[in-house]
C-alpha cells in the first residue's frame, strides 16, 4: 500500500514511510449530496468536502524531527499560496485537493514524537487511476504494461471489437485525455460512436491535447506554448463527450500517434490486496 502527497512543484512527500506512518484516515468515506422536490430526491451531486489524516512523525533525533515538521508545512504551502491542487494518492488512485489545515499533539513534544491531524479540501470529490492506451501511425497500440496488437483495417469502420480498442474499466461513463503528436493535418480519432476533430496543422514535435475532463483543447507548440483550438472543432461532434463503460472500438486514419488516458474515477480507492 502506497499513501503520498504530490505538490504542483511535483515535489512529494510519503505518508507510509519513516519519519511519518498514518495511524488513521477518513479518506475511503464519501457522501452524494441530493436535491428534492415535491418530496421527491431530483438529483444526486457531491459538494465540496473534507477529509482528516492523522500522521504520527517520529525520528531518532530532534534535527531530523524537526525536518519533518517543517517539510509538512513546504510541501503543502505550496500549493495554498498559488491556489493549485496537490494529489493525494492511494496507490494508483489519486484526489486533487490542498491540505488547508496542520494540527499537532504540542504535549508530545518532549521526545522527537508527534501526533499531526492534517485536512483537506477537494472540490473535485473523485479519486481518479489514469489508464493510459498509445497508438502508433505503423497501426500498432497498446495500453501501458500490456501486450501490444496489430491491427490489419486501421482505418474501417466497424471493424472487429478487439482490434483496435479501449476498455473503460468503470461502471458508469469516464472522462479522457487525447495527445494526438504532429505531424498530423485535421486529426481525426472515433471513439465509440463519437468523432473527436481538430482542423488544425499539427507539425513535427507538435502534440494536440483534448480533455474531456477539464473542458480543454489545445495545441502545443515547440516552445511549449498552449493555443486554444476549441473554436476549430469538428462542430457536427461534440469534443468533451466521455466514452461509456465496457469495450470501445477506435478508429482513425493511421496518419499519426497519439495517447488515449482514460480517467477512470471512483468515489472512493478501489480496494485491492497486496498479494
């Protein structure tokens, strides 16, 4: 089992290794909201909450004790004075939030031993594994740690389920992330039955990322500079649609490279043992 802290500097911290050890969460708990009318529940939705680590900090010496301490308060501050989200992560799960408050057992103080109640803060309420899926212009794919396919029509609608796919491995629809790298001219990618275009030139050393999730399309230059291309859409498609639970064949025209990273969002971790 894995439990760390990951700024926006991406600087971490582990939570499940010495000096600090988790001795209690209520991080696995969760909450919908819900909304009524004529006595009847009209919608479910989640609100903003918070959640409680408790970490005990020991260490042989006070220097290191208080290293600790003080690497606490550096690793989150981070993220609170710019206004970004760090991610909490439980093994491959993550839940953007900003730990707001650190409160410590001050009685505890005479040995280099501290108990520190720390809580957070999340508006995005989902803990979210990214399954990433790359597919090559020579017509091959595969997902990350997973045997690779060749696929014979790259380019033929309909073709067989188990050719040319990606599972979404939740219970109800997930958003994505799409890198479509240049060069590539209007790419194209069919998801399912929805058609995810860009009219743009993408050229060598170039990438297109389209995220279903943030409501973002933009074009990458070589320096690294972001260009909205939302109003270059494919406007007979919706382009921030996600794609529905199970089996999705993908097609495109075998032109270029790109990367399908599926958010796979829970309420809660998934449970898993470590055998």
């Amino acid at each position: 089992m894995k439990v760390y802290y990951v700024n926006s500097n991406n600087e971490q911290i582990d939570l499940l290794s010495a000096p600090y050890h988790i001795v209690e969460t209520d991080f696995f708990n969760f909450e919908w909201s819900y909304e009524t009318e004529n006595r009847r529940v009209t919608r479910f939705y989640r609100d903003v909450e918070t959640k409680k680590v408790s970490v005990d900090i020991f260490s042989q010496n006070q220097k290191d004790f208080y290293s600790a301490l003080n690497r606490l308060v550096e690793i989150f501050d981070v993220d609170n004075v710019s206004n970004v989200k760090g991610k909490l992560f439980y093994n491959d799960y993550y839940l953007e939030c900003n730990i707001f408050k650190n409160q410590k057992d001050m009685k505890s103080y005479i040995l280099p031993y501290a108990k520190v109640d720390l809580t957070l803060v999340t508006d995005s309420t989902k803990w979210i594994k990214e399954d990433t899926y790359h597919f090559y212009s020579s017509g091959k794919g595969r997902k990350t740690g997973t045997k690779k396919y060749s696929y014979k029509y790259p380019y033929v609608y309909g073709a067989s389920e188990g050719q040319m796919t990606v599972r979404n491995i939740g219970v109800v629809e997930n958003d994505i992330l799409l890198r479509i790298y240049g060069p590539a001219q209007d790419p194209a990618i069919k998801i399912g039955d929805n058609l995810y275009q860009i009219n743009t030139t993408l050229e060598a050393n170039e990438r297109l990322e389209i995220d279903t999730m943030k409501k973002k399309a933009v074009k990458i230059t070589v320096h690294g500079d972001e260009i909205n291309v939302f109003n270059d859409r494919n406007k007979d498609n919706r382009l921030y649609i996600p794609i529905p639970p199970g089996t999705n064949i993908v097609v495109w025209n075998n032109s270029f490279s790109f990367d399908i990273v599926i958010y796979d969002a829970r309420s809660e971790p998934k449970w898993e043992s470590d055998e």
